[in-house]
C-alpha cells in the first residue's frame, strides 16, 4: 500500500508541473486572502485590542490561517473513484504549496518577531494530530459533495456555497471569538471549526487546558467519522441510481 500511494503521489506530483501557472495562482490566493484579513483587523486593532486580539494576535493567527488551510484544503468535488488517487493528488498538492508557505513564514519570522510561536513541542505535536484529521473530515466533505453529482448538476455550486459559508465559521477572515456569539456557537456546533479554527487556535495558543484540547479532538473525530458515513451512504446509493451507455 505505501509503495502504491508513493507512485500515486509521484504521479500527482508530476501532473501538478504541468499547471505550474495554475498552482501559483491558487498559492498566491492562499496567502492573499489572510494577508488581507490579516491587514483589515491591524488596522482595526490599533495600539489596542479586540475580543483579546492584539496586532501580535492577529499576525500569527492569519499566517497560521495560510499554513493549515493550505494543509487540509480539499477540491475532489467529483464523484470519481477510487478515492485513493484522489488522496494522492491532495497529497501532492498540499507538500507543494504548504512547504512554500512554511518557508515564508520562516523568513518573516526573522524580521517580524510578531509572527513567531513559542518552542512547545507537545504543542506542536497535538497540533499536527488535528491538522490530519481537519485535513481528512476536508476531504470527505467535498468528496461526499463531489457524489452528490450523481441526483444533481449542481454540484460544485454546493461545494462553492459550502466554501463561502466556511469562510466565515471556519475562521478563515475572522478568529470565531470575533464572531457573535450565536454565530460562533453555531460554528462550534457545527463541524466548521473542526476544519480550520480548531487546529489553527491550537499551533497559536488560544486552546488553553487538556479538557478544551480534549473535547476540540473529539469533536474532530465525531465529525470526521460523520462525514466518512455519508460519503459511503452517498457513494452505495448513488452507484444503484447511477447508468451509463456508450461504446
């Protein structure tokens, strides 16, 4: 299986090289979108704060914004199989872009000490955990989207809407403390800030005490497992509603 999704990913890999144009264009909308945010509540924060936010605040949270989305970003709104291939690509995609970014953020880090994070390899190491699961529950919502081609054309609208709807619960403009309340909580209820806030309020420090890491992992995990049961429900039904003809 590893030697498999190797050459899986070695294919993907080389694939990418053909659409070098395409992949800096989507990195450079990875790195934009934040920056803008990130450029939006400096100016709003001032020499002062808000919601606890301060401009150190923001700048890590937004270049923790660029790394992780770009580490559980998900596209395979198709209803294609096997998964496998799909992973791969996703894969190879995320080490291109995500190692980018890291270098940026390195290099930032020498003449910007705002942007810095402190040395906590327990941190870190937690960290990574849920980027891997934010990483797959990403994959199988737009995956399990991708399937809903097979009762609908309109697909990769629902996929477009869910990316909207994310760019504000999913904390990618905003952290969820900013938000209203009612909205935050909707966001925590939802699997929304399982796929970006979490993790990214993790690798800055805003997740204080084991219980509160505890339950954002579980939660993950509920979400994760929720959506890997509508992608199979999806995937079996669809297969029965599904015909094709041809020669």
């Amino acid at each position: 299986m590893i030697k498999r999704y190797a050459a899986l990913i070695r294919n993907a890999w080389l694939v990418d090289l053909q659409y070098r144009a395409s992949i800096v264009l989507w990195l450079l909308w990875g790195v934009t979108e934040p920056a803008i945010a990130l450029g939006i509540w400096w100016a709003i924060a001032g020499d002062g704060s808000v919601a606890g936010y301060a401009r150190a605040d923001f700048a890590r949270y937004f270049f923790a914004v660029m790394l992780i989305n770009q580490l559980t970003i998900a596209w395979d709104s198709r209803p294609l199989h096997p998964a496998h291939e799909a992973v791969a690509e996703n894969i190879a995609y995320k080490a291109r872009t995500a190692s980018v970014i890291l270098v940026v953020w390195l290099v930032v880090t020498v003449a910007w000490p705002a942007v810095r994070l402190p040395f906590d390899p327990g941190r870190w190491a937690v960290t990574a955990v849920a980027v891997l699961l934010a990483a797959a529950m990403r994959f199988f919502i737009s995956f399990t989207t991708g399937l809903l081609a097979f009762w609908t054309t309109r697909a990769t609208a629902i996929m477009d809407l869910h990316a909207g709807v994310s760019l504000f619960l999913a904390g990618r403009i905003a952290p969820l403390a900013l938000l209203p309340p009612a909205v935050a909580g909707v966001a925590g209820m939802l699997w929304f800030r399982s796929m970006l806030a979490f993790p990214v309020d993790l690798l800055t420090g805003a997740v204080h005490g084991t219980d509160a890491i505890v339950r954002g992992l579980a939660a993950q995990l509920v979400w994760l497992g929720v959506w890997v049961g509508a992608y199979r429900l999806a995937w079996i039904r669809g297969l029965r509603r599904y015909g094709a003809v041809g020669g």
